[in-house]
C-alpha cells in the first residue's frame, strides 16, 4: 500500500502552561499541508523480518529509531498476527522544520497497518496510538484542520475557510530541535484566544495570531523574521514561524498562487493552495 503523508502548519500558537511532567500545554490550529513524502508498506517477503528502505532526504538515527518503524511495532504489540513489513519512506519534507514530517510518516503507517491488515481500529483508537508516537502525531490521523489543545493532541472542531488560499513556505536549512525550542518558552495565555482571533478576515491575523515560538527563537536565528518581513513585501497577508520552525509560511488569500520568490533553491520554496 502506498500513502503520501503530508505536512502541517500551525496557524497560531500559544504555549500556555508547563505540565508536571516536562511537556507544556498548548493552543494552537493545525492546518494540512499538501506537501508530502511518500510510505510504503507492503508485507515482508516470507522468512524476512521488517525493514526499512529509505530514499530522499537523509534522517538521521538507525532504521528502527525511524517512527514509521516504531509506528508498525506499537501495532504489533498488540495484534501479533500481523507479519514483518517491508516498509519504505521517500523523505521529502524537511526534518526539525516544524512541519511535522516525521509525526505524519508514523500516523500514516498506523493508517496503512490499520488498512492492509484489517485491524479494523476506529478513528480513537489510531488517535490513541498515535499520541504515544509524539504529540503532533494524533492531528494526522483525521488529517483536518482543528483546534488542539493540550499537549496539542486533544482536538475541537474549527471552521476555517482557507480554500482558495495561497501559501508558501521557506525552510531557511535550519534544524532547529523541538525539545531546544521550548526550552527558550516562558509559558501565558494567549493575548488574543485563537478561535475568535482566526474567525476573522486573514488580514487581521497580523495583528492577533501570534506564534510564541517566533519571538523565542527569532533573537538566535535573525533569518527567520527577515524571511517573514520578506514574505509581507511579496504581499502575505498573513506569515509566521510554523510549530517550532525553521519554516516560515506566507498566506495570499483569493490568488491562485503565491509571486515566485527569490531565495536560493537550498531554502526550498513550496508553493501551493491550501
Ligand atoms: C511544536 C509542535 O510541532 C507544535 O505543533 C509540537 O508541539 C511538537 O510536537 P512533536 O514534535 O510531536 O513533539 P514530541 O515528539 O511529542 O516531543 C518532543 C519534545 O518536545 C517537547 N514538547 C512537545 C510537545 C508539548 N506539548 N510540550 C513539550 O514540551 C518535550 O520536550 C518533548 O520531549
Ligand atoms: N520518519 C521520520 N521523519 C523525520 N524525522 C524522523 C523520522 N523518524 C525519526 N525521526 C527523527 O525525529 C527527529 C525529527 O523530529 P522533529 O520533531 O525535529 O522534526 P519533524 O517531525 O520533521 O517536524 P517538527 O519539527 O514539526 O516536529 C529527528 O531526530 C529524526 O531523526
């Protein structure tokens, strides 16, 4: 079977309280990006164990570190009829980007697992998986714009009309480490709570929709508020850090496509409707 797991990007994000055991609460809006690797799982030929074949852009750690592979095992665990897979990721999207590549590959192989192998698992039992995966993980799943809260794993329903929205994102190469990025938080509430802030027109988003993670990192990694500030010259109306970066996406609401922007091809533009 061969699924093509896509990226996210957060629209807002408010770190709002630091749990007791290390992780932080959240408010944010996960949104899909059509962006995607591409997974494959297939059952291991007869007598081979799992593997994992890798192709694209190079992930750091050992196969079975790899959450795909992870992903598989956490089913076997529980269901040991299913077989040894021959897995392989072509990786496309970028690692420590705060797009959520490597949490979309493992909620895609429970999916795929769930599928091939009829284990007939609802939605709240891949969620429920997922959320053991990493904390970003469970939003793939559904795969749908939603509020989340939280460790970002609890979701609430969200209208969001961002059809016809164009989007780009510059990864300015930057592996910036997640658990790093909120060692820098100081956790509070959210000046403008997010639900009321992204109800209105993206060109108010400016002004109410913040991304805590921006100003924490922006004073180490200066590039990312010059590729926001070069994002609003082409015409964004609206642009931010996504998760805990280093991309850094641009919305123009009603235009076919983004302007072609002008950073090298190493910052990987990605240019798209939402
Ligand atoms: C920044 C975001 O991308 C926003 O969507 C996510 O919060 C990150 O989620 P993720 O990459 O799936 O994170 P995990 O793999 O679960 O956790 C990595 C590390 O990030 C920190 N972490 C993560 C999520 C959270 N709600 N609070 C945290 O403090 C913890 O130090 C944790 O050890
Ligand atoms: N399939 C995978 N894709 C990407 N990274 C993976 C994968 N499997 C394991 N990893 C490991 O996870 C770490 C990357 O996690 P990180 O959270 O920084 O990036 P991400 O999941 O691509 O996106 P985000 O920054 O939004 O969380 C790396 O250390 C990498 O070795």
């Amino acid at each position: 079977m061969l699924t093509f797991p896509n990226a996210k990007l957060n629209l807002g994000l408010y770190v709002t309280a630091r749990r007791p055991d290390g992780f932080h609460t959240l408010e944010t809006v996960f949104v899909p990006l059509p962006w995607t690797d591409a997974l494959e799982l297939l059952p291991a030929a007869p007598g081979q164990p799992t593997s994992l074949g890798l192709s694209g852009r190079p992930i750091p750690g050992a196969p079975d570190t790899n959450l795909c592979v992870r992903a598989y095992a956490l089913l076997q665990a529980d269901f040991p009829q299913l077989p040894p897979a021959q897995l392989h990721l072509h990786k496309v999207v970028p690692i420590g980007a705060g797009l959520g590549g490597g949490s979309a590959d493992a909620a895609f192989a429970l999916k795929a697992a769930n599928e091939l192998f009829g284990l007939q698992l609802s939605t709240e039992a891949l969620e429920s998986y997922a959320r053991r995966l990493g904390a970003d993980c469970a939003f793939f799943i559904q795969n749908k714009p939603v509020l989340a809260r939280e460790k970002g794993d609890v979701f609430e329903k969200i209208s969001l009309d961002l059809a016809g929205t164009a989007c780009a994102v510059v990864y300015p190469g930057l592996h910036i480490s997640t658990v790093e990025a909120y060692a820098r938080i100081v956790p509070q509430a959210p000046a403008h709570p997010l639900r009321a802030a992204l109800g209105a027109p993206i060109e108010t988003w400016r002004d109410t929709v913040a991304n805590d993670f921006e100003t924490a990192l922006t004073p180490t990694y200066p590039v990312l508020a010059a590729i926001k500030q070069q994002l609003y010259a082409a015409g964004a109306a609206y642009a931010s850090l996504s998760g805990s970066g280093s991309a850094v996406y641009g919305l123009w609401p009603g235009q076919f496509e983004a302007p072609a922007l002008s950073w090298p091809a190493e910052y990987l533009v990605w240019r798209g409707q939402l």
